[in-house]
C-alpha cells in the first residue's frame, strides 16, 4: 500500500510540474502565435483527451492558420465530449463555411444563435450566415444577418459594405445606399463600399439622356 500511495503521489507531482513547465495555449493564441498554441493544446490533449478548453483553443488556432479540414475534425472531436459547447460549435460552423459546406456551415450557425444568443462571437456567426445566403442567392435572409450583425458590431466596415451589396442585388436600393454611405464614413477609402455606392447612385439617379444632334 505505502509503495502505491508513492506511486500515486508521484505520478500527481510530475504532472503538476509538466503543467507548470507548459506554456499558456490561450495566452499563445492571444499574442499570434497560433502553430505553438495548436501544439500546446495537442499536448494537453494527450494527456486529458476530454480538456474542453484545449479542444477550444485549438480550433481557434487552426482557424487562424487556414487549416479548416483539421479544425474541423478536431471541431467533432470536441463535439462528442460536449454535444453543446457553444464555442466548439462556432468553430465547425466556420470551418465548413471556409471549406465550402454552406449548408452545415448553416445548420452550426443557426445551432449556436439558439444556445448562445449573447455569445462572443453572435456577430462573427450572423456575419458568416449572410455570406452564406449570398452563396446561396438569398439576398433578403442575408439582408437579415448582415442587419443583425452590423447591430452587435457597428464599426466593422466590410460588414456594412456586405449589407450595401446584399440590399443591392435585393434591388432595395434606397437602403443599400444607406448601408454603403454607413461603411463610406467609417472609411471613406473602402474600395467596394465606393464602388457599390457609386452602382446604386447610378440607378437611383440616372444620368441625363443627351439631347438629339
């Protein structure tokens, strides 16, 4: 018994020490440093392979690295150890919006507004679910998430611009002029705000037709 209670005691220090010795994922993830943060959390998992938070911060690492098919995969890792983590289901949700599944980018989307209407990332989803709806052609519905995004972070200007253009090809122009001088005064050198207002000028105030020769 005396040697098994070593034993044990043993094993608890050593682990301590080798999570004192670890660097911060999340704190590598914050200062950029997105490949260490993804092996830091690889290393965690190794060792607690239901660590939600490791699961979290490694998505968000592999995100910011581009590699969406392995975010995604460790996504539904993460997933069967806690189905409804709102944090896990942002980051499938924007791993299969980046690899081109619109419809289960979608399905993830809507998932996390239900279960975490005042998330973090609220803005960031509604964002991604209007350019989902773009993909798909539905200007109105992306009218809608872009409106709703643009609400929860106001003084993004490529958000404004989107609305503009979804309005736009909505052929509600009145608006879309709106949403457009909205992104044009948050920059005023945003090159598609420029351009999409300028289109929408056209048409709601045509050029003159040039009097007969």
């Amino acid at each position: 018994m005396r040697g098994s209670a070593f034993f044990a005691v043993l094993v608890c220090v050593c682990a301590a020490l080798s999570a004192q010795e670890r660097p911060d994922a999340l704190g590598l993830y914050r200062q950029g440093n997105y490949n260490r943060a993804a092996e830091v959390c690889l290393e965690e998992l190794r060792e607690m392979p239901r660590n939600m938070n490791s699961y979290v911060v490694l998505g968000w690492s592999l995100l910011r690295l581009g590699r969406n098919q392995d975010a995604l995969s460790y996504g539904r890792r993460g997933l069967e150890v806690s189905r409804y983590d709102h944090r896990m289901i942002h980051i499938v949700g924007e791993a299969n919006y980046h690899l081109g599944n619109s419809l289960e980018a979608l399905k993830y989307f809507e998932e996390y507004v239900a279960i975490a209407p005042t998330g973090d990332y609220i803005g960031e989803v509604y964002y991604l679910m209007g350019e989902v709806f773009i993909r798909m052609g539905e200007w109105n519905n992306a009218d809608i998430a872009f409106s709703t995004a643009v609400h929860y972070n106001p003084n993004v200007v490529a958000r404004w611009a989107r609305l503009g253009y979804a309005r736009e090809q909505a052929r509600d122009y009145r608006f879309s002029l709106e949403a457009y001088n909205k992104a044009l005064q948050l920059n005023s050198n945003h090159s598609d705000a420029l351009r999409g207002r300028q289109r929408v000028q056209s048409i709601l105030s045509p050029a003159p037709a040039s009097p007969p020769g």
